[in-house]
C-alpha cells in the first residue's frame, strides 16, 4: 500500500480548495510544517495549478485553485 507524504496531502487539499489558501492556516489545519506548506504552494502556483497575490517581502502570499470545480 503506497503511504501519502505531506506533499501529497497538500496537492490533494488544495486543488479541492474553492476558497483561498493562506499557508500558516493551512498547514496548521491539515497538520504540516508551515515551510512545507510555503514551498509546495509555490511550486503549484509555479506549475500553473494556483494563482498567487502577495508574497513580496512581508507581505503575506494567498493562492487560489485555477482548478475547475464542479457546481455541487
């Protein structure tokens, strides 16, 4: 059986995200490092999969899915 890492965790998490994703309340919620949080985010964003605003400096980055969601 192929085990998940926290990487995984949070590709399959935030591409579900229709909200926006800030990386120290994500990673407290599904129980990461916040830095593993940052740096996956970032590749995602830089992947094509989420937009980012902020993140220059002190400013605080917020990403949201480019996913498609089904209307439930």
């Amino acid at each position: 059986m192929t085990k998940w890492t926290n990487r995984d965790k949070i590709w399959n998490t935030a591409l579900k995200k229709t909200d926006e994703i800030r990386p120290e309340a994500f990673a407290l919620a599904i129980g990461i490092s916040e830095r593993t949080a940052r740096d996956c985010l970032e590749t995602m964003h830089e992947s094509g999969v989420l937009a980012k605003q902020g993140g220059k400096g002190r400013e605080p980055a917020v990403y949201t899915s480019l996913v498609d969601h089904p209307e439930e």
